[in-house]
C-alpha cells in the first residue's frame, strides 16, 4: 500500500518535471501555465479573441504563453513587430518544425516545401525560385495579367446570370482564386464543380479546421496520443491523398514536356532540376511536390477571403463604391480591359483596396515563426528554438497608427491632396525575409478583379439581409461570414 503510495508519487514528480512549465531566465512575461496543458484552459479556443486581449493588455507588447509544454511570444504593435521581423530578421525568420501541420503537410522529412520550411538554404533557394518564377520568367507567352483577366471573364459570366437573384458568391471567389494560381503550376483551369477543385477546396478548408482546432492542440501537446485513431488522422488521410494528386499531375506532365519549353511552374521546375543536376542543391522531385501544395494552399484562400471580404464593405459603402466606379470609368474610358499599370492614376481605388485588406485582416497572426538562435527582443532574452507569433492584428488597428483605426474608411491611405500613399503599419502580407512570397500576385489579383467587376456591375445588398456582419470567421486565415449580394448591369462598358 505505501510502496504503491510512493511509486505513484514518484511518477507524478517525474511526470511534473517532464512536463514542467517554468519560463526561462528574463523571458517575456505571461499567465502561469499548468503542466502539460500550458495555458489552453485560460483560452476559449473556438473564439480566443477576448482572452488573449485581456492577456495582451496586462502583459505588455511582448508576452509569451505556453501553448502545451513550451511556452511561445506573441509580438504587438508596429515598434515591436519591426524590431523583430525587420532588424531582427535573421535571428526570428524560422518556422517551428515538430507541430502537427508540418507532420500532416510534409511530403519526405527533406522535402518541406517553403512556407514551413525552417531558416535554411532549402528555404532560400526555393523561396528565390518561387519569387523569379512568379514573376514571369519562362512561364511562356501569356503574362499573368492575361491569366488573370481570362479568370475574369469566367466570374463575369456566372455574374451575369445571376443578375436579378441573390447569390452567395463564397464558391465562386474561391474558386476563381484556385484558378488563377492553378493556370500558373499547371497551365490549367478547372471547371467550377470540377472533382479537383471540390477536392482541394475541402482539403484547405477541412483540415484547416481540425490543425487549428482543438485537435490540433490536443495533437501538439501531447504526443502520447499522436497514433491512437482519433478525428486528426482526417487531416493525414486527405494529405495523404493530396500527394497522391500531385504525383499523378507530375507524371503526366513530365511525359509530355519538351525540356527548355515551360508551359508551367512544373516544367520550370524540371528545367531548374535539370540544368542543376546533382550539384547538391535542395532542388528534388519531393520538393516540387511539396511546393505546389504550398502555392495552391496560399494563394486560394487568401485572395478569395480578401475579395470576399472587399465586397461586404463596398455593398455597405454604397458612396465608396460609387466613387471607385467614377474613376474607374474616367481612367478606363476606350479601353477594353484594366491593366495593372492602371492602378497608379487610380488613387481613390487603391487606397479602398488597402483599407479592404486593412479591415479584412485575413491572416491576423502571420504563420509562425521561431527564433533560429538565442536572441534578445526587447528587452527580453529568448532561446533558440522558441515559437514566435507575430500579431498582425495589432498593427492593422493601432491606435496612432491610422486616421480612423476602427472604421472602414478609404482616407487612411489619402493624404491632404488625395494622393494614395501607405502607412509603415500597413502589413497584412507581413513584413521582412519570410514576407508573402506572393503579394505581387495577390496585389494584381486583388486589383484586377475588383476593377473590372466593379466596371461592369453594381453590387447591392439584399433589402432583406438585414444588418451587415463584418466580424469574421476566426482561423489562421480569416473568413467573412457567409452573406448574399445581388448584382445589377451597370450602364458603361
Ligand atoms: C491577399 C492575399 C494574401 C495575403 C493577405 C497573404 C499573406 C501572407 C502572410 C501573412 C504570410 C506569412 C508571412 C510570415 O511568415 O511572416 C504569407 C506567406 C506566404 N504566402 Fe501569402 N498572402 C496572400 C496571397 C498569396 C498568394 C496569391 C500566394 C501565391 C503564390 C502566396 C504565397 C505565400 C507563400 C509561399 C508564403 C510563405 C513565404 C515564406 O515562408 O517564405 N500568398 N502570406
Ligand atoms: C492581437 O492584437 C489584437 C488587437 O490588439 C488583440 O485583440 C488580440 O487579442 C491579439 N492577439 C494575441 C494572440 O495577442
């Protein structure tokens, strides 16, 4: 009886210092944490905004939490983000590496794609590829202006049939997205009720839900339960299958390329492999796998939530709306198409283009990063290998920062002469060497679409929405709530 009394204590002292939640020497302050669970049960997770506000105001601009059995820091505020993002880049640009979204999402343990892969030469080389063939280089005649304004006409169309009857446009901004970045990795676009395009639209969506909820955490803290058949291995299964996708993909596309003639970003690739060799570089056939999941991940949801979201505002703005037509009329009179040369005689447009980003605050706390060396931020001193979040969502509505910081309100990015210009604390691609790999993209995507929609329809708020609702979905990445418009032919063009 009493052995056994001890045993069990013993274990439970070991179990404690095994999982012990102490912060590190002159580390940023925070809640006291639990063992094993950290902070989790001071944190509503379906909707943690309240919480962690509360948190952010007693703690400081540099906090930390213990989300499970090591403790991560959260970044507020312009000053803050800039030291560590910008001057701190080298010390604070890796990615954590032992969580459940690089295990689902990782195609070889060598091969981690480049949006998670961590502060290395296989993410800077593949980061300069991805950045060179973005912007055009070999990726054949038609530019990607041209690409994205052949998208246009799609969603133009399914507009006009659904001229006269409330629609939700959510599949379809989704899926115009999808298409605009598929034509670049496989020259190809997808129908809208196309297998895979439902397919992959469920693979962002459902496993986003299950790594970001409480799953996900579960998962994370306690790798005791990693194998045991619980609702994550959906994640793993749809990944799974995803691979198997993207290696059908690959293999017919190498069987019909003609070397030095790239069609796509996977002949480009194959042409960058070709011409290296083995000269010992990163550059592998897993590697291209795993980046064409991470380029069709990151450039879908986030430009349609954008548009989505760019859309709710100008339904309820109807005056904003109504002056972005005028001088889109003014500046594109006798022309048959925008170009994204355009947008510098278009002040007004783009200054509501930014304040739509501003506000919609699609991915409100960056993707994580991690501290690749004992640092000091601050202040504080941090370890290497320390979990780092940078809150955007603190620079996107400081105070100080931003004329009107609450409110839709285009003027925060019009000076006294109504020219455009941009406020340092305007960052949701975020800032310094992991920046958006794909802002030029987004940025002409998010131009094009909006101007040549706004050209050729009128957008209106149903009579029987009711109030709009401009808070939105909570996630990694942002969603507005889903909402109907209704569309009418606007008279010019
Ligand atoms: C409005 C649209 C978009 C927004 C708001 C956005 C935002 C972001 C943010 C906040 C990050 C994280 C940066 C960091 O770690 O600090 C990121 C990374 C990334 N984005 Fe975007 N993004 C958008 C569109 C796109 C598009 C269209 C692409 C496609 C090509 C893309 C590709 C990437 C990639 C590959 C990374 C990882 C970069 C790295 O780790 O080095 N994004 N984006
Ligand atoms: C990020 O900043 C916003 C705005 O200041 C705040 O409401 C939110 O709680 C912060 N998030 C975290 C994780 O600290």
């Amino acid at each position: 009886m009493f052995a056994s009394l001890a045993l069990f204590l013993l274990a439970l002292t070991f179990f404690l210092l095994l999982f012990q939640t102490r912060r590190p020497k002159n580390f940023p302050p925070g809640p006291r944490a639990i063992p094993i669970l950290g902070n989790l049960l001071d944190l509503n997770l379906e909707s943690p905004i309240a919480d962690l506000e509360r948190l952010s105001k007693r703690y400081g601009n540099v906090y930390s939490l213990f989300i499970g059995p090591k403790p991560a820091v959260i970044i507020n505020g312009l000053q803050a983000l800039k030291e560590a993002l910008v001057n701190k880049g080298a010390a604070l640009s890796g990615r954590p590496q032992e969580q459940m979204v690089n295990h689902a999402v990782r195609v070889k343990a060598h091969a981690p794609g480049v949006i998670l892969a961590d502060y290395s030469p296989t993410w800077k080389e593949h980061r300069r590829f991805g950045l060179m063939t973005l912007r055009n280089f070999g990726l054949g005649k038609t530019s990607m202006e041209q690409r994205i304004l052949g998208e246009i006409q799609h969603v133009t169309k399914l507009l006009e049939q659904s001229v006269g009857k409330p629609t939700d446009p959510h599949v379809l901004f989704h899926n115009a997205a999808a298409n605009v970045i598929c034509q670049v990795l496989f020259a190809k676009r997808f129908d809208y009720d196309d297998e895979f395009m439902k397919f992959s639209v469920r693979l962002f969506q459902d496993t986003s839900k299950l790594i970001n909820g409480r799953w996900g955490m579960i998962y994370d803290t306690i790798p005791m339960v990693r194998n045991l058949p619980l609702p994550f291995q959906k994640a793993f299964q749809l990944f799974a299958l995803s691979y198997e996708k993207r290696l059908q993909i690959m293999a017919e596309s190498k069987k019909s390329r003609i070397p030095g003639k790239p069609r796509h970003f996977i002949d480009c690739y194959l042409d960058e492999l070709d011409k290296r060799g083995n000269d010992g570089s990163s550059f592998s056939e897993d590697q291209l796998c795993a980046l064409l999941l991470d380029l069709h991940f990151a450039g879908t949801d986030t430009t349609a939530n954008t548009l989505l979201a760019g859309f709710l505002y100008l339904m309820n703005y109807p005056e904003v709306q109504e002056r972005c037509q005028q001088e889109i009329d003014k500046i594109l009179d006798g022309k048959d198409h925008a170009s994204f040369e355009d947008r510098d005689q278009m002040p007004y447009v783009q200054a509501v283009i930014h304040e739509i980003q501003r506000m919609a605050n699609i991915v409100p706390l960056s993707v994580y990063h991690c501290t690749t060396q004992d640092t000091e931020l601050m202040g504080y001193s941090i370890p290497r290998g320390t979990t780092i979040i940078p809150n955007l969502t603190s620079v996107l509505f400081e105070e100080g920062q931003w004329k009107y910081p609450r409110e839709f309100n285009p003027e925060n990015f019009l000076n006294d002469k109504g020219e455009f210009f941009k406020p340092e604390a305007f960052m949701p691609f975020s800032i310094g060497p992991r920046v958006c790999l794909g802002e030029a993209l987004a940025r002409m995507e998010l131009f094009l679409f909006l101007v040549s929609l706004l050209r050729k329809f009128k957008f209106i708020w149903p009579e029987d929405a009711g109030e709009p609702d401009y808070t939105p979905v909570y996630g990694t990445t942002q969603t507005p709530k889903p909402y109907r418009m209704k569309v009418q032919l606007r008279g010019t063009a």
